[in-house]
C-alpha cells in the first residue's frame, strides 16, 4: 500500500521550487556570472572623470566589453585622475584608440566610450597598460546642461503649482472689489447725480452769479469806508505811541493801561494787514473793493434778496409773463 505524502511535505517542496526560480530569475536577467569572468586590468587616466564610479561600463561599438574596478583617485600631480578598469579577455583594443566618458542616460550616469583608430592598426592595448583618456564630449556637456536645466524647470512648474492657490485667490479678490466698486458706482449715479440735484446746483450756481452783480455800491461804500479807517488807525497809532511815553512816570495803580494799548495796537496792526490784503485784491473785502466781476455779482444778488426774498428768486433777464387781467373773472359773459 503506497504511503501519502504529508502537508508538510508538500509545503517544503513547493517552497524548495520558489526558491530555485527566484534564483533563476535573479541569474538570468540581473547579470549575474555564475563563473568567475577571464579579464585583464588597464589604467585610464582623465583630466576630469565626474559621473564615473566604481563599476560604470566600458564600451565598444556600443557592446560592453569591460568595466571600472576602481574608483578614481587623484594623481601626485593634482590635475588629474587615474582609475582602474578591467578589459574582458577575448577584447583586443587598438592601440590610438580613444577613452572618453560619455552620458548613459538622461539619470546622469557615466560610462567609458572606446572610440577605434581611422585606420586600424595591429598593435594591441597589453595588460596593465595605462592609457590617456579623453575628457567629456560636447554632446555630454550638452546632455548635462540639459538635465539640470529640466531640473530647474521642475523647480519652477512645482513653484508655479504651489503659487496658483493664491493667484486664483487674488483674482477673487480683484473680482469682488470690482463688483463692490461698480455697485458703489450705480448709487452714485442713481441718488447723487440725478436730474434734481444737478438742477438745484446749477440754480445755486446762477443765484451766486447774479447776487454778485449787486455789490457794486456797496463795495465803493466799503472802500470809502477802509481809507477813513486807515486814516483813523494811522492817528490812533500816534495817539498811543504819546500815551504810551507818558505813562511811564504815573502813578502805579494805572500801570494796567500799557498792557490795554499794546492790546489796541496789535488790532489796529491786524487791521492794518486786512486793509493791505484788501489793496492786494486778497480775500473777500479785497474782491468786493477791487474786482468789478465780483462787486457786480454781489450787487446783483442783494436786490434779488431784497425784492423777492431767497425763496422767491427771479432771473431779470428772463421775460416776465404778465398776468391775465382776465384770470379772476368767474361766470357768464355779456
């Protein structure tokens, strides 16, 4: 009678599968060498060898036949590096042949291209030999700035991104002001600017303009007026420059006074001042005194306000409508 197989077993076995096709999987497309490869070591020397590591590839024709063993190291000499790579056996390498690094992808990783001589030649690279390499091609450098400039453009879109929260909120904002300003705008337009109020202004307006037209007398009156008072303060000033020397020797219980006539001349000066103004056609007594315009302007609304009072304004020179005798007849003709 044949004997089953226990779960366990089952369970080992199928683990025991997994495991040697992982295994296989790693071996077959991690590039792993099941078999120590045949190499023979070379020594490259560059002026600049940035990008290149421990391991980066070395190619010819586009076939990797080899790579760097170790990483470079900076020479005596301090201007340049030497690194050590291995060749694979069955390569033979022309000797003129050119090392330079160029750019495997657009990641920044470096490899080391094999560039043969025009023409061939016999002779071979022999072991250990040390070789000077080529610095970066154009097209690398050329790869290279584009790289970090793809990476400031990153920069720049991340920022732009992060910054258009805000710039939809600014527009918002603009958006709500502008409506706010054009509501501000319709009642301005609706309750300041309407027919009435423009009408009354332009009524106030016309009042001003003809009451000035009154003045005329009553500004010649006024100048008559500022002469005799200039006349009288010019007196007065003299009057009390002799008081003023005079009451130095009296008696001291009417010591008080100077301080009242230095009073009076402060305002006979400021009415000194006011009657120049005046001269000058400066402020409203100068207008009324100087300015024909104004005079007549004033003149002209004294008599509106005496004739028909400030509700009851008439412009004389629009035509008067005389009233209809006939207005007050009630009833039957005969």
């Amino acid at each position: 009678m044949k004997q089953k197989l226990k779960p366990e077993t089952w369970v080992g076995i199928f683990l025991i599968a997994g495991i040697l096709m992982i295994l296989g999987v790693i071996l077959g497309f991690g590039g792993l060498k099941t078999t120590k490869e045949q190499t023979y070591p070379i020594n490259i020397i560059f002026k600049d060898s940035a990008g290149l590591i421990k391991d980066s590839q070395i190619r010819l024709g586009g076939v990797s036949v080899g790579k760097v063993t170790k990483a470079p190291e900076l020479l005596p000499s301090g201007n340049e590096v030497m690194l050590e790579a291995s060749i694979q056996r069955g390569v033979k390498i022309q000797v003129g042949s050119v090392f330079r690094i160029d750019m495997q992808n657009i990641l920044g990783d470096k490899y080391i291209e094999i560039v043969p001589p025009s023409p061939p030649t016999d002779q071979y690279i022999q072991p250990h030999e040390t070789i000077m390499g080529q610095a970066e091609s154009d097209i690398s450098k050329l790869k290279n700035n584009a790289v970090v400039a793809s990476e400031e453009i990153l920069a720049i879109l991340k920022r732009i991104e992060k910054n258009s929260g805000n710039i939809d909120e600014a527009l918002l904002n603009i958006s709500e002001a502008a409506k706010g300003l054009s509501q501000t705008t319709k009642i301005i337009n609706e309750n300041l600017l309407d027919q009435e109020n423009l009408q009354y202004v332009k009524g106030v307006l016309m009042n001003m303009d003809k009451t000035g037209k009154e003045l005329p007398g009553l500004m010649e009156e006024t100048r008559t007026s500022v002469a005799a008072m200039k006349e009288t303060i010019r007196n007065a000033r003299k009057i009390i420059d002799g008081v003023e020397s005079r009451l130095e020797g009296l008696d001291p219980a009417i010591k008080e006074i100077p301080s009242t006539l230095t009073a009076l001349r402060k305002a006979s000066d400021h009415i000194a001042s006011v009657t120049a103004d005046a001269r000058k056609n400066q402020g409203f007594l100068g207008l009324l005194l100087y300015d024909a315009r104004f005079r007549a302007n004033a003149q002209e609304f004294i008599r509106n306000l005496r004739d028909y009072g400030i509700l009851r304004y008439r412009n004389p020179n629009e035509p008067q409508i005389k009233a209809d005798p006939r207005g007050g007849f009630s009833g039957s003709r005969r």
